[in-house]
C-alpha cells in the first residue's frame, strides 16, 4: 500500500510527483526484495542502506555512463494513466520471463513499467478480474462498519451516541476498512466528521486517483463531488510538473 503523503495534498501543490516517485521507488525495492528473497532463500542486498541505484535512481554507474532519475517519470505514467503502481508493480514480477535464450535476467527492471506489451496484458487483467473484486470490496466494507457500529450502539456499559458509534469504527486502524472507505462514509455522514476526512484524505486520494475508472464504476455514488475535483487537481498538478521539466 502507497505510504500517507507527508505534506498537505492541496490543487497546487508542488513536488506531488517526486514524493509519489519516491513511494514507487520503495515499492519497486520491496518487491525486488521479496521475489529475491523467496527464489534464493537469503537475504536480499538489492538497494541496501539506502544505496542508490544509478541507472533509475540518476547519476552514473561504474562504467561512467550517466542517466537521468527514472521514477518521477514513472509516477506521471501511472497518475496520468490511471495505473495502481504497487499492482502493476506485483503484476510484472509475477508475469515476467526472460525474452529469448540469449536474456540471461532473472528479474525484470523498473522501466518495463511502461512497455507497451506489459501495459496490454495488464489492462486485460483489469478488465477481467478487478471489477468483481471492487465491487465485493465495497459491499464487504460495508458490511464490516455496519456490524461494528451497530455492535458499539448495543453496548450498555458505553452508551455511545451514533456519532461517537460512527467515529470509534471509521478510526479504528484494526478493521479491514480502506482509506477511501473511511473517508466517503464521513463525508456521507451527517454528523460531518471533518477531523476523519482529513486523517484519511491524503491516502484516500492516492486510492482513487489510481484506479479511478473502478472507483467510478462501482463506488460513484459514495464519493463526493468535492473530493474527485481536489484529486482531479492533483492529477493536473502533476501533469504540469511533466510540462514543466520536459
């Protein structure tokens, strides 16, 4: 899952794709981690320390060879095209094989994340088998707050009001309810948890700003107008920071 957003995530904020290129950087390096870890059955060394990786990271190699950073070009990629990094980023190890007999790599790179071929077979995994997931996500969060605030009102010692019922179950971090989730169902509220919203908005935002056209399909009537304008802002924040350093 993509980290909270240090700063305010505002229309115009400066620097949103270098702090999103950053979060897809330790994505990248998790999973290439992971897979390492799992195929040798030893630690991985890959990008220890904080070691910087030249040839996507910017800078130059052993060889001499100089390169530009990678990541905030990725992160536009993905805002601009509506792409989950961190399911794209599991999609590709999970689907990768070596091209040929002569492509002696065992694991793939960060810039096959915008390949044409891998963007097709990707787009056709989630036309196929995400929709269904959205919308048995949406109905089994539901069911989850409902239970949970309806257990809360039942109990006699506490005698919650339903406000205070509502707010204990969207800030309890042990119940498997999304930031998006969390955020649409006090906005939705009429006892207008505006301290909720805000705990939540930032990675909420980063939710739906990456899978919009699900969210859209499954979940449209529970987000607030309000909030896809401020996402649709960020995403034009990020678009102009493209223009800006092309």
């Amino acid at each position: 899952m993509l980290r909270v957003w240090v700063q305010p995530m505002t229309r115009d904020n400066d620097g949103t794709a270098e702090r999103l290129a950053d979060q897809i950087r330790d994505l990248w390096i998790h999973e290439r981690r992971r897979r390492e870890e799992l195929l040798t059955q030893k630690p991985s060394t890959y990008a220890r320390r904080g070691a910087v990786i030249p040839r996507y990271d910017g800078g130059t190699d052993s060889y001499g060879r100089t390169y530009k950073p990678l990541w905030p070009q990725l992160a536009r990629h993905m805002v601009m095209n509506g792409i989950n990094p961190a399911r794209l980023i599991r999609f590709l190890f999970s689907t990768f094989e070596p091209q040929g007999p002569r492509d002696r790599r065992v694991y793939p790179t960060p810039n096959m994340l915008t390949s044409a071929p891998l963007r097709q077979k990707y787009d056709d995994y989630v036309a196929n088998e995400l929709p269904k997931k959205f919308e048995a996500d949406l109905d089994s969060q539901a069911r989850t707050a409902s239970l949970k605030f309806r257990e809360l009102l039942r109990s006699k010692s506490m005698q919650y009001t339903d406000e205070q019922a509502l707010r204990l179950v969207l800030s309890d971090l042990a119940l498997p309810l999304s930031a998006l989730y969390r955020y649409c169902a006090a906005a939705d509220s009429r006892h207008r948890l505006q301290d909720i919203r805000d705990q939540f908005m930032e990675p909420a935002a980063v939710q739906y700003l990456f899978e919009r056209d699900l969210y859209d399909q499954f979940w449209a009537k529970y987000i607030p107008v309000s909030f896809v304008e401020m996402v649709d802002g960020v995403k034009n924040s990020i678009v102009g920071e493209r223009i800006r350093n092309e």
